[in-house]
C-alpha cells in the first residue's frame, strides 16, 4: 500500500473522537482556561527572563522586545482561536495540522510540541530550584548543596550538579496532573490569583516610587543601547533577539489550546480563554519591564531574580518576601501547564497511532492520561536534574515559533479548501492575519542563535525517524482502520 505522507483527517471524524467511554473529562469552564493560561504565562518570563534579556541582549528596550513578541502572538492566537474554536480537540497545533497540512505536518509538529513543553518545563523546574533555596536561604533554612560529578567525553570535560529539588518537583506536580484535570485546574486558579497580586504589587510599588521621587532615577538612557559589533548584543538587532528569546514567555496560550476537549464548552471558551490570557500577560509583561530597567540599571539585571532586585531598588524590603513567594507559586503553575500540554499532544498522538498505545491509555477512576503523564514527568524530571539550565532555555521559543508558522498557515489552507465549514470564532482579515503571523513568527526564528536552529533540526531528525520506523505503520489514518482516513472531500491528494 502507497502511504499518504500528506494524509489528512477530516472533520466529522475528529469530532466523533472527543466523544465516547474513552473521552477526557469535560470540567473545564471559561474561568479556568483563562486562568491556565495566565498561569503558563506568567512566571519565568516576569521572574527571570525579563531581566536576564534586558541584561544581555535588550537594555531597556527590551519593552519593545516584549511588543514585538507580543504582537507575534496576537496574530498566531487569533489563527489559534478560530481552530480552537472549530476543532476542539486535545493535541493543540497538531490536532489542527493533522486536518489541514496533513500526517506528516501534523507529526513535525507534534513532535515539535514535546519538545517545547518537556524543555520548557524543565528550564522552569531548575528556575523554581534556585529561587526556593534563595527563599529559604533569606529566612536562614539552607538546603544540602547538590551533588556533583565531572567525567571526560573525546577530551571534554563535562560537569554534572544534580539538582534534586527540581526533580522532585516535577514529580510532584506530575501526580497532580494524573489525579485529574478539574483538580490540577483549581490548583492553578488559586497560585494565578497569587501570583497576579504579587506581579500588581510590583508594578504598584515601583509605579509609586518613580511618582514620589519625581520619576527618577531614570536608566532608560540609553533607552537602546548602541550595538557592541555582535549581532544580537544591544541595539535593534539585539531588540529582535530579545524579542525572540522573550517567546518562551508566552507559550502559556497555546498551552491553553491543548485543553480544549476538557472544556465544557470549547466552541465559544476557548478563544477567550486565548486571547484573554494573552491579553492580560502582554499588558504586565511590558509594565513590568519598563519599571523594572527604569528604578535598576539592565546591566546588573543577570540574576535569577531580577524582580527582586527591582523591589529592593525600591527600598520596600518587606516585599521581596511577598515576590519570592510568588515567583515559587508562579514557576509552579508554569511547570503544571506544560506538563499538562506535553502529556495531552502525547494522548493525540497515540490515539492516531502514531506513538505508542499506553500513551492514551484513560484512567478508569481519573479519566486522564495516567501513563502518558506518569512516563512524561519522570523524563522531564531526568532533564531538570542533569542538563544546565542555559542548555534547557535554548530549546524552547524556537518550538513555539515554528508551531505558531505551521498553524497560522493551516487557517489560511482551511479557508481556502473549505470556506463552508461552521467557525464559531473567526479570524479576521484572513489571509493577511496568518500571513503576518508567518512573517512574525519566521523573523523571530531566524533571530534566534544558530545552536537553537540546530538543536531544533536535530530533535526533528530524531522525531522521523520514529514516523518512518513506528509511526506511518501503525497511523490509523493511513491502515484504514477508522473511517477518518478519508482525505477531506475535494483536497487534493498527495501521496508518498
């Protein structure tokens, strides 16, 4: 048999799949989407990376940086809202590729999501890590040091500190996720309504202080420093490279998406839940970056708590407690989320075939995806312990960008090849949205260093070579075996 690479699923058939004994739970309303959203949102790019690519890219203009990602993601949530909307299914961009770009599409992306969300989750675990044994340190509670080993590869030495703490993290919260959904999203309501506080308190203090001390001091000159020679270090290349690394900060939203057959009512939520918490996060990312290079100089913003250092500028020492508190809350809902998208694209995938059956397997008290979450966080776990975190946090915005190009052109292939469908949100001025969130998204790509695109490239490889050894022979698509295998009516047909 001749298998179809560009196979696609149709419409009616993804559907019948949300239904049936073996459907997630539907338990989520419009208040928790929203807020699982804010709580992917905001953490590490407020608590850490905000400061850290003032330092070393943006300067102060890392304002601009934060529009730009800002106005990137805008464009990719309104593509990701009328699919959410439409086809409201577990497995986000690939869920939707699957339908419009076609199996091989669809597996990229998927592929491309596991690494977002593991990586990604992983780089927030360390970064929860370091901010705990900070907190507990400022109260006089010091953990053990972690452990440490060095060995020797073809001549290179390579130092290993286990950082047991965010392994146990990521435990902890993947035993959440297995208990249930409806559970994991209150946890996530309560630490968003926290950690929301503690990032208005910041903005309030800070605010106050610039107004009763005559709006100085004022480090926003220069308020894009002169470029140092270096592409990508100061000036506006260097705002094109904060924008790029700033990405990691917003992939709360399409984490949101990853939810949408758990929602009780997907067709009209999901798009707020989206571009709600997108909305809110972008407004408080950009306050929070312009007070926060305006009371401290960018240069000694390299820390892991940058935010901190901002309210100690301030001369509120009481707060920094209240900050440390809710960057720990924050990390926490970030990881929460992550793992959660991770293990429901999983879900998608075996459901179709394409990984392996115990991905999908349903808990028969919990209705979730035990094993997938279960299997999930001891990996992610392994890679919060042993990889440094400046090799984690490369391997993240570059995966977003690449999953918002891919979904924002399938918006614009569904118009096209089937205008008549019902789309209970739809994007506005298709096809010049999806082509600006193309040309966004790609510009940001390629302002990302040269070992993130390799590492992407190498992760992508790996991931073909599963399709081609496991995958296409067990796609249910492509055996025949459910009666989604039809190509949509009309699509032309593309085969191997």
């Amino acid at each position: 048999m001749s298998l179809r690479l560009f196979a696609k699923k149709n419409l009616p058939a993804l559907m019948r799949e949300a239904e049936g004994e073996h459907a997630l739970r539907r338990a989520l309303g419009p208040l928790n989407l929203v807020t699982l959203g804010i709580g992917a949102i905001i953490g590490a790019g407020i608590f850490v990376i905000t400061g850290q690519a003032a330092a070393q890219f943006a300067g102060p203009g890392i304002v601009i940086s934060f529009i730009m990602a800002g106005i990137a993601c805008g464009f990719a949530g309104l593509c990701y809202a009328e699919f959410a909307s439409m086809i409201p299914i577990a497995g986000s961009a690939y869920t939707y590729s699957y339908a419009t770009l076609g199996e091989l599409i669809a597996w990229i992306i998927g592929w491309d999501l596991i690494l977002e969300y593991a990586f990604g989750a992983a780089t927030v675990a360390v970064g929860w890590s370091g901010h705990l044994r900070a907190f507990l340190h400022d109260i006089g509670v010091n953990l053990p040091a972690m452990p440490a080993s060095s060995f020797t590869i073809f001549g290179t030495a390579v130092h290993f500190n286990y950082d047991y703490i965010g392994f146990l993290i990521i435990l902890v919260i993947s035993t959440i996720l297995v208990i249930g959904i409806k559970e994991s999203a209150n946890f996530t309501t309560v630490i968003v309504i926290l950690k929301v506080a503690i990032v208005c308190m910041f903005i309030a203090i800070a605010g106050g202080f610039l107004v009763s001390h005559g709006w100085k001091p004022n480090y926003w000159h220069p308020f894009v420093p002169p470029n140092t020679g270096e592409t990508g270090h100061y000036g506006w290349s260097g705002i094109l490279r904060g924008a790029g690394v700033v990405f990691f900060a917003y992939i709360g939203f399409d984490a949101v998406s990853t939810a949408a057959q758990e929602a009780r009512n997907p067709k009209k939520d999901m798009p707020r839940g989206i571009l709600a918490s997108l909305a809110i996060c972008t407004v408080l990312y950009i306050l929070v970056a312009g007070l926060l290079t305006r009371i401290v100089p960018y240069n000694q913003l390299n820390v892991p708590d940058p935010v901190v250092v901002g309210i100690r500028a301030t001369g509120q020492q009481w707060a920094t407690f209240l900050v440390e508190l809710g960057a720990i809350a924050g990390l926490a809902s970030v990881m929460l989320v992550m793992l959660l998208g991770q293990s429901r694209v999983f879900y998608s995938m075996s459901r179709d075939g394409l990984l392996w059956p115990w991905a999908s397997r349903i808990h028969s008290r919990f209705r979730t995806p035990y094993i997938s979450s279960i299997v999930v966080g001891i990996f992610v776990a392994l890679l919060a312990m042993l990889v440094p975190l400046h090799v984690l946090d490369e391997m993240t915005s570059v995966g977003t960008l690449l999953a918002f190009v891919l979904v924002s052109a399938g918006v614009w292939v569904m118009r096209r090849t089937h205008p008549e469908l019902t789309r209970p949100f739809k994007c506005p001025l298709v096809p010049l949205v999806p082509i600006l969130s193309i040309l966004s998204s790609g510009t940001l790509i390629i302002a990302l260093s040269p070992a993130t695109q390799a590492r992407l490239i190498i992760w992508l490889v790996i991931g073909l070579l599963i399709y081609f050894t496991y995958g296409r022979k067990h796609s249910k698509v492509q055996l025949g075996i459910e009666s989604q295998v039809a190509e949509p009516k009309g699509a032309p047909s593309m085969a191997d």
